[in-house]
C-alpha cells in the first residue's frame, strides 16, 4: 500500500497500475447527465435500450422513471408522460415506428437511463476530481456517493 501511495503522488504518469483495477458500475442517471458522463471515454458504456424502456416496458412511464428535482416539474411533466403512455400503447398495438420515433422526440432529458460503466480506478480518480464541486451538484454528488464506496476509495481515489 506505502508503494500504491507513492506512485499517486508521483503524478499521472506513476500511478499506471490504477488503469488496470478494474470496475463495473451499474448507474441510473438522467439522459441530460450523460452527455457530460461521456466525456471520460476511458471505458465502455452499454445503455438499456430507450426504445426498449419507454414503449415496451410492461408498466409504462412513470414519474419515478425522472430525475425530477423541484415539484412543479411533475406538473409539467405529467402531461409528457400522459402523452407517451398513450403513444405506448398505440405503438403495443400497431408497431409502428414512427410512433417510436415521436415518442422518443418528446422524450425529456430528465430521463433516467441505466447504463452499466466499465472503467478502471484512474478515470474514476480524474471523475471525482473534476467533477466534486460540478455546478450539476446534486447530480454529481448522487455519483460521487456511489464512489465513495468503492474499495479503497480513500487511498486511490480521494487522496
């Protein structure tokens, strides 16, 4: 561990041995969220599929599948999930893609979206350095939280 230690604070080029620690995570995260999650490309994204979410899901769109912060966002989108719900069942009945394709078009950003993350120790260290004090805070943080239980978080991540 005093090794580990010193390579971090040796500098990026030290700690290589932080790439090859290998970590899966499972993340729901708002669709708005992940256009900044990509930005670290280091691993591998796989996403559920959105088509497969919101028009074939057995119990339709729900609030719970938003990231919704303030409560008069429910008001406005409970108009949206109304109108994809009733595009739900048209398209159950008729597999008409462009009912898929509109339903996606109104498909709000505060969709959340499951992706599994293949990544390694050093893309999360870079995550958690740049993005701890992220004006997205309450985003980031719920992420950051996550990290915060990794296995050796304090000596490879944190410090």
């Amino acid at each position: 561990m005093g090794l580990c230690e010193r390579l971090i604070k040796a500098g990026h080029e030290h700690r290589k041995f932080l790439r090859m620690i290998h970590v899966q995570l499972d993340v729901n995260m708002p669709r708005y969220w992940w256009s900044e999650a990509d930005t670290y490309h280091f691993g591998t994204k796989n996403s559920c599929s959105t088509m497969h979410k919101l028009l074939n899901s057995k119990k339709g769109i729900e609030m719970s599948d938003f990231y919704v912060e303030y409560e008069d966002l429910e008001l406005i989108l409970k108009g949206t999930i109304d109108q994809l719900n009733h595009m739900r069942d048209v398209y159950l009945d008729t597999k008409d893609i462009n009912i898929l394709r509109r339903a996606k078009s109104i498909l709000p950003e505060c969709f959340l979206q499951r992706r599994m993350w293949d990544t390694n120790y050093e893309e999360l260290r870079n995550i958690y350095k740049q993005r701890k004090n992220h004006r997205l805070d309450k985003e980031w943080g719920l992420f950051l939280k996550e990290l915060e239980s990794l296995p050796y978080f304090e000596e490879f991540i944190k410090n």
